[in-house]
C-alpha cells in the first residue's frame, strides 16, 4: 500500500482548542468531587498537594514520550501505530488490547456514575429496586437513565468528531468556571482547618494519596487516538499532551487547597460529595453546593465522551490492521466516524447500568491495569524506535531522550506494580483479576482466529514496511 495512511478516510477538523479540551476533560471527570475529602483526610491538604506534584511528575514523563511519538506519526490509533512500527503485530496488539479494556472500562463507569450523580442532586431518584448484586441494589430509574445517556452520547459521537469536540468545550467550560469560583471562595471566605499537613500520617499519607494520582491522570492519551483528526502540526499534538497533564494536575491542587480551607478533612470525608460540601461551606449557600454538583455530572459526561472517542478509534485501528473483525473498521461516509465500532462499545455501555456499581468497580480496576501495561508498551516502542531508527523525523524531538525513555520505564513498571498482589491498590481475585484473564483469553482466541481464517496484520496498511 506504499506510503499511504488509513487516516485519509477522517477528516482533519479538529482545532488546537478541541484537541486540548479533549485531553483535559477526559482527566478530570467524577473522581475530584467525590475524592477530594479521602485525599485531604488521609494527606492532609500539604501531602495531597505534594502527592499530585510527585503524579503530575510521573504522568508528565509518560506525557513526554507520548509528546514526541505523537508527533512522529499523527494518525489514528495512537499507540496502535506506535507500538506496531516497533514491536511488530503481536505487541502492537498487546499493546491495544490493553488499552481497549481500560478505555470500556471508564465509558462503561460513566454510564452508571452519570445516575449516581443526578441520586445526589434529585431527591427521590432511586426508585423501582430490581435486584441486588454485591450487596448493591439496582434501580430501575439507574437502568433507564444510563441506558438512555448511553444512546445519546453514542450518538453524539456517531454524528461526527467535530460536534463532540464542542460539546466536549462547553462542558469543560462549566468545570473550569466552578474551579474557579471554589478558589475565589477559599480566598474570600476560606480559613486554616484543623486537619493536620500531613493528617497526622506522615510519608505514609502522601504515599496512600500518590498512588492513585496516576490513574486522576488517565485520559491524555486520548489525543493520539484522535490525532489523524486534529488539524494542527505534529509539534503542537506533541506540547497539547504536555500542556493537557499540566493544567489537570493544578485544577487539581486547587480543588483540594480551596476544599482545605473550607473544611477539615474528617468532616469532608464523611460528606458523599466533599467538593460540593466544600463550595456549600465557604458560600453558606446549599444552592451554590448544588452547581459544584452540577460541575462533578459536566466532569462525568467529558470523560465519557473522551474515552468513547478514543476507545472507537482504537478499536477501529486493531480492525483496519487485520486483528479484529473487518467490519469494524468501517467509516461512516457522512459524518467520517467509525460507526460500528462506536456502536460496540455504544451497545455495550448500555447494559452496564443492570450490574450495580460494586461490579462496575471491579471493571473500572482492571481497566486501569490495561491503561498502565499500555503505557509501558509505549515506552517500550519509544525506546525501541530511539536505537533502531534514530533517523525518524520527530518534530516534537525530547533532549536526552534516552535518559528519559528509562526514567518513564521505571515509573510506568511502578505503576504496574501496584496492581500486582502485595500493593496498597492490587487488584481483587476473583473478581479483578478475573476480568483481566477473560479479556486476555479473548484477545487470544480472536488472534487464533485472524491467523486460522487467513487473516493479516497489515503492517504496510500505515506504511511502515521496515524501510
């Protein structure tokens, strides 16, 4: 297929604004406005500061790498592309495997947090109980509105990139204002609480608050999946990833110096919603704390909306390669969209709403792992392409870029290992760790099916055909 690229079939429309607001808005969606008051209890305001400083620090290094192989190939896919021009087939699939579960895994939360949220916002939501599974109980308003919710943002994302791009705007704009006004708060009205620095628990807090930080973070590799969409230069895809982890890490310090200010952490804590607690607080207004609610739903439905995005692109990257069914590598004509692998993911989605929210948790977990073994695939294809190719034209070129290929090895290979038995965060068997075995034994048997029907994993398809 010579030099040609499949990314012809999208059309570039997306600005660097879009593309930013992409990034941002898939970062920080539900988790701050329901985890803001555990950081403070457990950090106390100083450690969680420090705990996000030493995340942004990690995730910035991953953001690094992905910066520079964004650049040198801005096509669709992202780490699809990366990782198949320097690992080959196998780990290009690995790779996006990977990546697909923890990208299903968060659209499939948002569907049932989207319903968690408007629980706390109107009263008398959960109604109509179902069944219980894991001690939680289903509701039938949660199945109606999350099924519901789940359609339209399929469809949003159906009818074209450009349009949910600027849904995705308007959104973020509704998050950044309450921020905004969470901070204005803190400085007009906000004082010392009486939780501790530290709470009291030393390097032990901060480490407690660190280790989640890199997962508040998950959400820029976004951009590379939409890269062959983003009418911008390869160098400018390359500094929005940078600038995206940026921003998100001190939207995030700010939630919890302002949230600080308004209360002490074990009062926070014990609020379902301690961002809202803290806005209510600081204003003295109940009504004030509902907008902070307001924000934490716009947070859900930028998430939702980003990872739906990425994880079709995905998905459509693994079937144009040959890896996956061929039918979902479809392009919609009119709205340049992967239809059916929008409609998958859409269709999947649905359903979640009818498992309750602990299993929901368990999805959610296991998903993170994919996202973390897909940063360490990454890493691992930059380094391979750094010695192989030195020759690559990279716009966005990092000094010392070996150096830094390492530092990211070691921190992507830690976040690994949080997962793994023994760590604070490892994943639960049988539930987790389940998950994790079935969507490998998939991945396998739809190989094994590639192979056996005849099937390949066209390499030439993004021109790289080891010239």
């Amino acid at each position: 297929m010579g030099d040609a690229q499949t990314d012809n079939e999208f059309s570039r429309v997306l600005s660097k604004r879009d593309v930013f607001v992409l990034a941002f808005g898939a970062m920080v969606g539900w988790g701050w406005i329901i985890q803001s008051g555990y950081w403070i209890d457990q950090g106390g305001v100083t450690g969680s500061v420090v705990a996000f400083v030493l995340g942004a620090f990690m995730v910035a290094v991953v953001g690094l790498i992905y910066g520079e192989l964004a650049s040198a190939m801005p096509f669709v896919g992202g780490e699809h592309v990366y990782s198949m021009r320097a690992l080959g087939p196998i780990g290009s699939f690995v790779c996006t495997w990977a990546l697909i579960l923890g990208y299903v895994g968060v659209v499939v939360f948002e569907v049932v947090a989207f319903p968690s949220a408007l629980a706390y916002v109107v009263p008398g939501f959960n109604a109509i109980p179902l069944w219980s599974i894991a001690g939680q109980t289903v509701y039938g308003t949660w199945v109606l509105v999350g099924g519901v919710g789940a359609i339209v943002m399929t469809y949003l994302n159906y009818k074209g990139v450009r349009p949910a791009a600027q849904f995705q705007t308007i959104l973020t704009l509704v998050i950044g204002l309450a921020g905004i006004t969470l901070a204005i708060g803190a400085v007009a009205n906000g004082q010392t609480t009486s939780t501790p620095p530290f709470a009291d628990s030393g390097l032990a807090g901060v480490l407690t608050v660190a280790i989640m930080t890199p997962f508040m973070f998950v959400g820029f590799d976004v951009i590379p999946q939409a890269a062959g969409e983003a009418d911008v230069s390869e160098r400018v895809l390359g500094l929005l990833i940078v600038a995206s982890v940026s921003v998100a890490a001190l939207f995030y310090i700010l939630v919890i110096w302002a949230s600080g200010r308004a209360l002490p952490g074990a009062i926070l804590v014990e609020s379902s919603l301690p961002a809202a607690a803290a806005m209510e607080a600081l204003f003295s207004s109940a009504v004030i704390g509902k907008l902070m609610a307001l924000a934490g739903i716009a947070g859900i439905l930028t998430s939702w909306n980003s990872f739906l995005l990425g994880g079709s692109r995905a998905i459509y990257a693994l079937a144009e390669s040959g890896m996956l069914p061929e039918t979902l590598a479809t392009v919609d004509e009119d709205t340049d969209t992967p239809s059916r692998a929008l409609a998958l993911i859409g269709g999947l989605s649905v359903f979640a709403p009818l498992f309750g929210e602990q299993m929901l948790v368990w999805i959610v977990n296991a998903g993170g792992f994919g996202i973390v073994v897909a940063w360490v695939m990454v890493v691992v294809s930059f380094l391979v392409l750094r010695v192989r190719e030195p020759d690559m034209d990279r716009p966005l070129k990092l000094p010392a870029g070996k150096a830094v290929g390492v530092l990211a090895l070691a921190l992507t290979l830690g976040f690994v290992g949080m997962y793994l038995p023994g760590a604070p965060s490892a994943l639960q068997w049988p539930f987790e760790w389940g998950i994790v075995l079935l969507w490998v034994l998939l991945g396998a048997g739809l190989v094994v099916q590639s192979r056996l029907s005849g099937g390949q994993t066209h390499v030439e398809a993004h021109g790289f055909d080891g010239d």
